[in-house]
C-alpha cells in the first residue's frame, strides 16, 4: 500500500476532476475504505483465531507476545481512508453509477 499513515493536505480541485462533484467523490472514497476496512478486519480476525485458546499454560506468555505484534503492525499500518483516498486520486478505483431501472 503506497498511502501514507499521516494527514496531508489535498487539493479540492483533485477530488472534482473525474466526478465532477466532491460529495460523489467522497461517497466513493467512504465506500471503498469500507471495503478495505472489512478486509483487513478479516485478515486480523483470522489471524487471531489462530491464537484462540481455553487452556492456560506457559505458552500463553509466548504467544500473547506475537499476538501482540500482530495487532502493533495492523495499528501502523495506513488508515482504510488514506488508502482509498489515494487510490482514488491515482484513478485505480472503478466505479458505476446504478441505472434509473435498477431498483433500490
């Protein structure tokens, strides 16, 4: 992921290029980081099921020290927003207006 994990300041002009309308822009940026969200979501779950236990014992230490450094590098990794503001931007996002006919 090429996104940056801090703030930076966008120009507003950027986001109206291909939409024509910053509301639509913004609209398809949350929808994107909403996907991003719920697969990285997945990804951590499935990693900390790995994990998942009901003894107790030694080992437990152990691996609470990877669990542990697992969630320390999905916690740096860039927010599902910056990553989707980027893509968007770098026109590698696709997106398609419903049609009138299409129900709701």
């Amino acid at each position: 992921m090429a996104a940056q994990a801090s703030l930076q300041t966008r120009n507003i002009n950027d986001f109206t290029k291909d939409t024509g309308n910053v509301y639509e822009s913004v609209a398809i940026i949350s929808k994107r980081a909403r996907q991003i969200s719920a697969r990285v979501k997945e990804e951590l779950n499935a990693k900390l099921a790995e994990f998942a236990s009901t003894v107790d014992n030694l080992e437990e230490i152990f691996e609470n020290r990877e669990q542990i450094e697992i969630s320390r590098f999905y916690e740096r990794m860039p927010k599902p927003t910056n990553v989707a503001t980027e893509e968007f931007l770098e026109g590698e996002l696709t997106y398609r207006y419903k049609d009138e006919t299409e129900e709701l």
